[in-house]
C-alpha cells in the first residue's frame, strides 16, 4: 500500500533537502508498506544503515531470524545457491565468528521484551532498571550434528533494535494520522539527537500466531487524563519475533474509538477461498 506523500522529513522535520520513499516496515523482511517524499538524505542513511546492515543484513542480528522465517535473501545469496548465518564460536576473548551455510550450524536469535508500556501509568520515559529483558531463541538444529563447543549468535545492540522499533512505530503513525497532527515521542530518538533509550513508552504483547509476515496496527487510548497513540507491530512471527506495543504521541483530544486499518499480512500459501486459514507451519517462497 501507499500512502498520500509526506512533503517533509518525519524524523528531523527537514524540508530543504531532498526527499525519499520510506518502507514503514523494511522491505527484506515483507514490508509493502510505502510513505513518500518522506526522510531526508541523512535519516534514510542512519534507518537504512539500522535496518539493512545492523539488523536484517547478511551478517545481521536478526539474519538468522529472516532465514528461518523465509524472507528475502540477498542476491548473492540467490546466485551462490547458499543462505549463510553467522554464529560466534568458543568462549570470551577467544571467540570466532564463522559465517555457515543454513544446515551446517545451529539457528537462534536474541530479542528484547519489555514490561509496559509503563508510561501510561508512571508518565516516566527512563531510568527503568530492569526494562527491557532479553531472550534467547533456537529455532533451528542441524540433523545429525554434534556440536562439542560453545557457541552464541550475533549480539543484541539495545540503540540498534530500539530505534528500529521506534521507526517502524512512528513512521506508521505519521502514515495513519498525518505529520504534525499529533505530538511524536520518538523522533528524536530515531534521528540520534536524543540518544537516551525512551524503555518504558515500549512493551511486549500476547503475539497472534506464527503464520503472517507482519501484523500492525494503531489504537488511541486515554490515560492520566491524556489521549496517546500506540502502535502495535510485529514481523517474523514464524521466528517468534516479539509483538511490540509503542507509545509514539499524544493528542489533544479525547481518543477517537472509530475503529481504524489492520494490516495482517499472510504469505502466498493462503487459500483464495473465503475464510480459509494457513496451514501450520506454511512458509512464504524464500526466494521470491
């Protein structure tokens, strides 16, 4: 889908610069999502640079999440024939990375949970001692193989996946509600000229099942006699990715109860017969 174009940049307000396309949700793991004319040169880069390389790229935290998921892989991988994973090897110091090809080593992923969003009791954006949690995930063991040393998955960066949840959480809001029609929490954040971590406008939701590609949506709700606007999202169900749950502005004016799009984004295998359901387990083309 895509949206009417924005005029301005949603992260840093630029509008003496050039203009690109944002994907709300990042293409590499089945966004279709589409806000134009939308960041500047400078946020495309620090998103881009978050989405593509630190998080979903080929050597990625979350790349061994996008294979067993069944997302896109990249064109090299496509020619080569062979999805590779990287996976740290040995203890401490002595660690060594080994880049292995999907079968050969163990798949896994570390995410971040949060408890909340406690803002919409406490009013308290920081200083949350033991806000987020993280969690440890296999997905995927290789058949008949015997691992005799230590081995860990690529780190979890908290700035890294914070700021892309709080991309995908405010750019969709400005996509729904319009730029400038509610106050933003996190732009900011995303745009680096507040590095402080915002933990308690994020929380950690009941996910609605394991056969989509994504799932967002968008709810006003009232608290400490305010209006908030919350973003619910979550991608790589099939890899038991989190669903997150942002506070991402304020409004002022009582909640609007209309209820508004969801997007539930399932793969190819659904049936065109009205009602059908996924199969368990189905997965979308990973080379499409």
């Amino acid at each position: 889908m895509i949206y009417r174009s924005v005029g301005r940049c949603i992260y840093c307000g630029a509008t003496d610069q050039k203009l690109t396309l944002e994907h709300i949700i990042p293409e590499c793991v089945g966004g279709d999502l589409e806000l134009p004319d939308s960041s500047c040169e400078a946020c495309r880069r620090l998103t881009g640079s978050i989405n593509e390389q630190q998080l979903f790229g080929d050597h990625g935290t979350y790349r061994a999440a996008r294979v067993y998921a069944g997302t896109k892989f990249s064109e090299n991988a496509k020619k080569s024939g062979q999805v590779m994973v990287p996976t740290f090897w040995g203890d401490g110091d002595s660690q060594v990375r080994r880049d292995m090809a999907v079968g050969e080593g163990p798949l896994g992923a570390a995410y971040l949970r949060f408890f909340g969003p406690k803002f919409l009791q406490s009013g308290n954006w920081f200083d949350d001692p033991i806000n987020p949690q993280v969690s440890y995930i296999h997905l995927a063991w290789p058949e008949q193989t015997q691992v005799t040393e230590p081995f860990s998955f690529p780190s979890l960066k908290f700035h890294q996946v914070a700021r892309f949840i709080s991309k995908v959480s405010h750019a969709y809001a400005v996509a729904e509600l319009g730029y400038g029609n509610f106050r933003p929490f996190l732009a900011d954040f995303i745009s680096e000229k507040d590095d402080r971590l915002p933990y308690n406008l994020f929380g950690t939701v009941k996910s609605r099942g394991v056969n989509f590609i994504y799932d967002i949506d968008l709810i006003e709700l009232r608290a400490r006699n305010s209006t908030f606007i919350v973003v619910t999202f979550q991608i790589l169900s099939a890899a038991f990715f989190p669903r997150y749950k942002i506070v991402v502005g304020e409004v002022d004016r009582k909640p609007n109860t209309k209820p508004r799009r969801q997007f539930l984004q399932i793969g190819p295998w659904r049936s065109k017969k009205k009602g059908a359901e996924p199969k368990p387990g189905a997965r979308w083309n990973s080379s499409a």
